[in-house]
C-alpha cells in the first residue's frame, strides 16, 4: 500500500461540499499532475494529503500508513507553494537547512545535505546571497531545495511556477521532470496549466467541480478524452466543437450548420452503428488541419479565414465553417504568405464524438 492513497475523501465547508467524494492511488515514485481550472478543487485535494486541511470524510495514506488525521510534520512530506515563503535576512544556505537546524540535525549532516541539493540545483555559486539578490527562477530553486534536504517520501507541489514568466517556467518544467529522475520520489503537483501537466507527468489527474474527471498518462487523456471537458481542457490551441448527428446513412457524420458532411471514423464504426439520428458534438482539433489534400483520409471543410495569425512554421487561423466558428493550426513553412478562406482538410482519423446529452465520448 505504498505511495499515495484517498479513499472516499470528502472535503466541505459548512454546508457547501466543495469534494463531494475522491479516490485516486499514486504509486511510490510517480510523477502525478492535478489539473482543472480555479475552484476546481485540486489545491484542496493537495492541502489535505499535507494536512493543511482536514477532511470531512474519508481515509488518506501515505507509504501505506494512515494520515488522515495526523499532523503534517508527521506525514514525511515536503511541500513547495507557490509564493517562495523565503526568509529574507537568511542566505541561501540558511533558507535550504532552517528546518534541518530546528529539528536538531548534527551539522556536519546539515552541510551534506544543503551541499548535495545545492549542487543537483545548480545552487553552490548562490549558497552565501540572500533572497532579494536573486532571480525568480533561483528563488523557486532555493524553495524546492528546502524541501529536497529534508528527504521526504512524498514531495507535494502547489502551483510552484505560476509566477515565473513563460521562457522561465519552460526551463523549470525542465529541471523538475529531471529532480524528479533524480530523486525517484513520489511526487504530487497541482496546476491550471495543461502545458506542464503534459510536459511533466507520468500520469494526469484531471478535476472539475471537484469531481475527477478522467486519469491517465498525457497520451491518453489527448487521445482519448472521456468527455467533453477533458477534450476542451486538454490541448492547446483547445478543440474546436461542432454540432451534429449519426445520419441514416451507415457511417455518415452531418455536421449541423455547416453544410458538410464527415465520415464516421473507422475505430468508431461499431460504437455508433446503433445509433442513427443520435445528436452528437463534433470534436475537431485545431492541429489536425491541413491546407492541402496530402493523401490518406482527409475530409475537405471549406473554411472562411477572418484572422491568420504568423507563428512561425505555421498559422493560426480564425475561421467560420458554416455558422460556426473554429480555430486551426495549419503547418505551411515560414515563409509562407497568409492564408485565406477556401477548402481545408481535416484527418478523419482525429475527428472526435460525443453524446450531445451526457457529453460523454462514443
């Protein structure tokens, strides 16, 4: 019963149930990401595996010992919030073994630690500065290095990079997927941001209305989408989403609105046979478009361009199919000139269905 453990948690505030009821088991050593927008719950969830919260109802484990209502110091975790919450009158080294110091640690142990996660940090030239005399990015390292001395079994991450700027949260994304190689720890991260779900999980944990919506490896959760919020939640630009129905014709998809037609994707084909004139959503996204018709199984879809945007080797382009609006990203090279309304192709191997009822994938 290693690693991380909820059973049944619940989570309310007086009357208003904010967790109405979570199980999720993080293996020992798993990188695991919490995802889903503000108020989703996922802070919360990660406060009371920490027991900066207590639960209402329900068991939490760690390293197949019972915590749910033990004291934080107790559970043999460390966590890294997403202010830095460095002492400013203390240097580096003395921010990285403050809580070594005040557990009694013999010095000589102190100076090992500190200099070993100084030196995974790339933090030795920086050990004597203090806070202010350093970058957002070597704070946040100064942060996870105070929890890295203390060797937890779990380390707990809320938020950590939300206030680094773009180019720097890449680079930090970076260097804790390898501190996590490194340390082969069980890691727990919780984030807004899909991108650093994506880039840095072994598994995905994905909340709404504190409900887990779907888990699964990035591949997955992009692939195979439960429903359709994880499909507009995961993905970046996010899916486009159509209105339609199953037609009577065997493996025709009408697209409402938009004067086309699609055909059922083969992997669907037996899912949606008994299904004539069911109203589905359409599911499209943006990356699957192309501008020429390259072969294989390529639906034409005659786009109105109102926007094309240059990002490179590609463009994003703000488009009206029919009534409706949709967004694609078509590689065209960069040197390219803007594109223009016209007919597009679509690989019919990545169209998305989803009952349009329960919003739940075909």
């Amino acid at each position: 019963m290693a690693g991380v453990m909820l059973r049944e948690v619940t989570k309310a505030y007086g009357p208003v149930v904010v967790i109405p009821k979570l199980d999720l088991t993080i293996k020992e050593g798993e990188f695991v990401v919490i995802v889903g927008p503000s108020g989703c719950g996922k802070s919360t969830t990660l406060r009371m595996i920490a027991g900066l919260e207590t639960v209402s109802g329900g068991s939490i484990y760690i390293a197949g010992k019972e915590v749910t209502h033990a004291a934080p110091k107790a559970r043999d975790i460390a966590m890294v919030f997403q202010s830095y919450a460095l002492y400013p009158h203390m240097n580096v080294a003395g921010n990285m073994s403050f809580a070594l110091r005040l557990a009694g640690t013999p010095k000589a142990e102190v100076e090992e630690r500190v200099r070993r996660a100084a030196e995974m940090l790339e933090l030795i030239p920086y050990l004597d500065r203090k806070p202010k005399d350093l970058s957002g990015g070597q704070r946040q390292r100064v942060a996870m290095g105070r929890s890295i001395v203390r060797d937890a079994y779990c380390f707990l991450f809320d938020e950590p990079l939300s206030n680094l700027d773009a180019k720097l949260r890449a680079t930090m994304r970076t260097e804790l997927a390898v501190l996590h190689k490194r340390l082969e720890r069980t890691m727990v991260y919780v984030t807004h941001d899909q991108i650093e779900a994506m880039t840095m999980a072994d598994r995905i944990v994905i909340m709404e209305k504190g409900v887990i919506q779907q888990v699964g490896t990035p591949r997955e959760v992009y692939t195979a989408p439960a429903n359709l919020f994880v499909a507009g939640f995961i993905g970046s630009p996010s899916m486009n989403f159509l209105e339609g129905e199953i037609a009577d014709e065997a493996g025709v998809l009408r697209v409402r609105g938009a004067g086309f037609d699609l055909p059922v994707p083969g992997r669907m084909k037996e899912r949606v046979s008994a299904a004539r004139n069911r109203d589905v959503t359409v599911g499209l996204r943006p990356e699957h478009f192309s501008a020429n018709d390259s072969g294989g199984v390529l639906a034409p879809i005659q786009l109105q361009v109102d926007v094309a945007e240059y990002i490179g080797s590609s463009q994003f382009l703000a488009a009206v199919v029919g009534q409706q609006h949709v967004t694609a990203s078509v590689d065209v090279g960069p040197d390219a000139e803007p594109l223009r309304s016209g007919d597009y192709y679509f690989d019919a191997d990545r169209i998305y269905l989803f009952d349009r009822a329960s919003g739940q994938a075909l």
